[in-house]
C-alpha cells in the first residue's frame, strides 16, 4: 500500500488553510475530513496523531485530509477564540472541498466534533460523522467550568464566588468585561429556564445545548450514521451520561439504528498517550469499515 | 484492542503554493521526505532564513510564531524555510527517532539548498542546541528564541513536568523513578509528548555555550513579563562575548504561552499581540544588520 501525502492551501475568502491529503493507491467510496479540537496545536498534532490517523485510514482505503483552521499552523488569517455554538463550518467545508470521493465523512474531536455536527445537516453527501468526546454544553473556550457552575450553584453562591475572585483590575480589563458578560447571560438563562420549568415538560437536564440537540436530531431524522465515542474518565463523558436523562436519551434511542456509542477507557479528548490515540483511532476505523457504500441502503 | 500501526509507504505529492501581493509560499516534500515550507518574497531576496524548531510539546507551542515571523521575513526581502525535521510534525519517509544531530543535519541540507545568498538560523528552544551544531560546519548568525541555554537544566525541567503530571492524576512517582522509566522503557510521557530516552542522554550534557563555535552574530531573544534579562540570559551573552561572538539581547514583555490569558483571563490571537510585533521587528532588524 502506497500513500502519497498532498499539501494544499485551501482557499479561505481572502485567506488559505494549509491541509494534506493523504491518498491511497487504491480508495472506496468513502473520504475523510479530520476536524482538529480548538486549540494551538497544529496538523501533526502531539505524538503526530493526525498524522498517524490520516495514515492509518488511508491504508484502509479512505483518502483522509487533515488541516489547521484559520491563525493556526500554517494556515493564515486569525482566530478570534473557539465557541462551541459557533462552530467554524465555512472553514470545514473548504477543507471538505478537497475530496472528491462520492461520500464525505467527518471526523471531529471536541470543537471540531461540535462543528461536524454543525455542517451534516447543511452539507451534501456526508456518509458518516464520527464525534470524539463532543461537549454536550456550549461554552467558549476557558469558560467550561464557570458556565457549568451557573447551572450547578445557586445565584448567591456563584455571584459570591464570582465576587471573590473579582479585581479592581478586572473592571478596566475589556477582554475579563466581555467574559463577565458571556457567564452572566449563561447564568441569567440557566435560572430563567430553572424557575419556569413548572410551566413546561420537565427537563432533568436544561444545561444541554439545544443547538447539540437539534443537531443530533438532524442526524438521526436523517439517517447518516453517527458515531459518539468518550473516554470514560473525563468531564465530557459523564456529562454526557446525565444528560441521558433527558431529551437526548430519547433522541439516542429513537436513533439506535443509526447512532454507535463506544466508551473506551481513559480519556478521548485529551488521547494524550499514544496507547490512546491508537485505541481511538481503531475505534474509528472499524467504524468506517462497517459503513455502508453510498446508494446501498 | 489496539492495532498497531501498519508499515506504510509514504510518498510526497505535488507541492503546494500560494501567492500575496508580498510573497509566494510554496509546501512540498524534498527528497529525504522533510515537509519544507518555502516562503519568497517577490522582491528579490536579500537572505535565507532557515527555522530551526524545537520538539515535542514545545514545537506545538512555537510553531505559529515561527510562521509569523517567516511571513514578516519574506515581507521584508529575506526568503523564509520552515522544515519539519524527518520524523517530526509532518514529514514523511522512513521512522526517524530526532537527535541534535539529525536536526542539525536537516538545518544543514536545507541551507545546502537554499543557494548561494547569505544565510541565516532562527532557532526555536532545543532548535538552538541543534543549530549551534550546525555552526560546526556553517558559520552563520544565529537568532535564539528562549534557547535551551543548558541541556541538564532542560532535562530537569521535563522530570519535575513527569513527577507534576503523576500527582495531578492521584499517583507519586519520584523523580528517580522517573528516570528509571527512562532507563528501562526507553521513553517518558513528557511535554505533552513520547520523549525518548536517547534524546533525553544527548541532551542532558549540553550546554549551548560549549557547543557553540565560529564568530558570526548570535541573538539571544528572551520573553517574560518584565524586559529585565535574566541573569542566564546575561551569562549566555557574556561567554558569547567572551569567545568573540558579537551576542546581544532583544528581551520582549510577553507571554510564552500565546494563547493562555495573555489579556487578562482571555485569549488575544498571536496576530494582534504587540509581543509578536516586537519580536517579528527585533528579529529582522538585527537580521538586516547580521547577514552578509
């Protein structure tokens, strides 16, 4: 099996991502797109894991891309910060743009699992997503804990905390402003849906992203088989399993058909080790080998 | 289960390019298999800056800022080559375990094909132990982004980063546990990365001023939070002075971490960060005056 690995600067509007197909001498139906995590790190990503999945996919015959987003890498233009209900599907699909198999699927870890999610509804011929750790929650980046604790405290208590860790600098900081304000608004809608909950359905899990949600919901009405793979150490995975408590366990049994859930040990959003990233990348693999051809259904 | 990795063959394919008004970058593989990622400005080049990078959890740090400043290099006259060195980032070819000595190789051949102008390193962390290796046979200047000033001190670094590591996940293993890892798996989970025994035993006896030889400038760079140099930093430069290498400091008030809080609790990109600003000036100003 030969693989050649093509570097490309995607065109971007005025800007380009830098991304590298790996092509296999012999491919099937199926290409894949890697969706990196939000964050600094680069194509190769730590221990060369993108490297090495790109690799392995292709040597199982699915021609693989794998790219920076925008201000990271080699790519250029600038990232503003990473929020998991703004997904950057635009730059996805110019990375998608590069495959010219008959079915696209994507592959997302964390904020590019979120933005996967985001594109299967809008994109044609997607024949698969597969999320890695996807947080079920919105936040921007380094606002997961503060956000989580709206829900979990009550007013005082996390105003008090608030205040606490309050600075006299902190109110001529814009940036630490703007932060205020993005917790203060996921505090005000997490106790205006806690005090109206009597007038609704109950939901045992109002801190879901409805956009999460309505997303999965896509993807079951649609049929494109799903892949939902955490690693049972870590916060997204049990924050995930309690919401199964709510409306996502009954969208994840109305789309067993279609949606595979796999737990493996560990942690998949960080796969710091390699042992992990290889378990991850098996996960995923047999994943694909199990998809069906497009038109064979 | 855990399937190993396949042994595949990877081949490079067609280089990639892209234009600007300013420049013309160019992404290709060379015939070692090492992703070379060329940047020229369309005015004529006046120099060639070659990158050297660090390793590990350090390369991912860095390397957005060795971009940067790549593209600032060729809008400023100098063509710019960024290298992944064979097994690292995303070369390809054979499986590479990197040494100072490969690295340095990689800086060397590319600077063997970069033509006939004047040269110049930029050199990232570890990249400075690789470059100054290279001096041994190209004499040229050297730009040192918070060098790895002492191999030792480095290695120390990256056991407490293990035993740090170990605690936060509940466990407590020493530090000489730690190199008994080293010694008996022939590698450590550090920096956010495998970092192997083998490049941990190089490096631990170097010192970038011992390693260092030739006469051509060197630039030390420093960033923290205050622009007072550190007193190793100031050493460094001494006993570049005291062989007779012209060193100076360009100390910039910044944060190493580019993307942690840099405006308060918030994330600025690199981009708008004035330390990139001084850096990408001090840089070229003092490339401008060391390349003949």
């Amino acid at each position: 099996m030969t693989i050649v690995d093509r570097p490309v600067f995607v065109p971007f509007g005025d800007e380009a991502l830098f991304a590298i197909a790996s092509e296999p001498d012999t491919a099937g139906p199926h290409g894949v797109v890697l969706l990196p995590a939000g964050g600094h790190t680069f194509t190769p990503q730590g221990n060369r894991w993108a490297f090495d999945f790109a690799h392995r996919l292709a040597a199982a015959g699915f021609p693989t891309v794998r790219f920076d987003w925008q201000g990271i890498g080699d790519s250029t233009g600038v990232v503003e910060t990473f929020t998991l209900h703004q997904p950057a599907t635009t730059e996805a699909e110019a990375a998608l743009s590069i495959l010219d198999t008959e079915s696209r699927v994507l592959v997302g870890q964390c904020y590019g699992a979120r933005t996967a999610m985001a594109m299967a509804d809008r994109t044609e011929g997607i024949g698969g997503v597969a999320l890695l750790a996807p947080p079920v929650r919105d936040f921007a980046r380094g606002d997961g804990t503060a956000t989580r604790q709206a829900y979990e405290l009550s007013t005082r208590d996390f105003v008090t905390q608030g205040l606490r860790r309050l600075s006299p600098s902190t109110l001529i900081d814009r940036a630490q402003l703007e932060r205020i304000g993005r917790v203060g608004r996921t505090l005000v809608r997490a106790k205006w849906r806690q005090l109206t909950a009597r007038f609704r359905a109950p939901d045992p899990t109002p801190w879901v992203s409805e956009a999460f949600l309505s997303q999965l919901e896509g993807l079951v009405r649609s049929g494109v088989p799903t892949l939902l793979l955490y690693g049972e150490e870590e916060n997204d995975y049990k924050e995930f399993d309690e919401a199964r408590a709510g409306k996502l366990g009954e969208l994840l049994e109305r789309g067993s058909s279609t949606v595979t859930i796999e737990v493996v040990p560990g942690s998949a959003h960080a796969a710091e080790t390699v042992e992990m990233q290889q378990l991850v990348v098996s996960k995923v693999e047999e994943w694909l080998v199990g998809l069906e051809a497009p038109g064979a259904a | 289960m855990t399937k190993p990795t396949r042994r595949l063959e990877v081949a490079g394919g067609p280089a990639a390019t892209r234009e600007t008004a300013e420049l013309v970058e160019t992404a290709g593989f060379d015939d070692s298999g090492r992703l070379l990622i060329r940047t020229v400005p369309r005015s004529p080049s006046i120099g060639t800056v070659v990158f050297a990078s660090s390793l590990f959890a350090e390369l991912q740090q860095n390397y957005r800022r060795e971009v940067l400043l790549s593209r600032a290099a060729a809008a400023a006259g100098f063509t710019a080559v960024r290298v992944h060195y064979r097994g690292v980032g995303n070369s390809i070819g054979p499986p590479v375990t990197p040494t100072l000595d490969t690295m340095a190789d990689d800086i060397t051949d590319v600077i063997g094909d970069s033509g006939d102008g004047p040269v110049a390193i930029v050199a990232t962390r570890l990249g400075a132990l690789a470059a100054a290796r290279v001096r041994r046979k190209l004499d040229v200047p050297i730009a040192l982004w918070e060098p790895v000033l002492d191999g030792g001190r480095w290695v120390e670094e990256v056991v407490k980063a293990c035993v740090a590591r170990e605690v936060a996940k509940g466990g407590g293993a020493t530090a000489d546990e730690i190199r008994g890892r080293w010694a008996t798996d022939g590698a450590v989970f550090a920096l956010g990365e495998v970092v192997p025994a083998v490049f941990v035993d190089e490096v631990a006896d170097t010192s970038l001023l011992d390693m260092m030889t030739g006469s051509a400038p060197v630039l030390l760079i420093q960033m923290a939070r205050s622009d007072r140099v550190r007193p190793a930093v100031e050493r460094a430069r001494s006993g570049l002075a005291d062989r007779g290498i012209d060193a100076e400091v360009l100390s910039i008030v910044g944060h190493q971490v580019w993307w942690l809080k840099v405006g308060g609790d918030q994330f600025v990109p690199i981009e708008r960060q004035e330390a990139t600003t001084v850096l990408n000036q001090g840089v070229l100003d003092w490339l401008k005056r060391s390349i003949t």
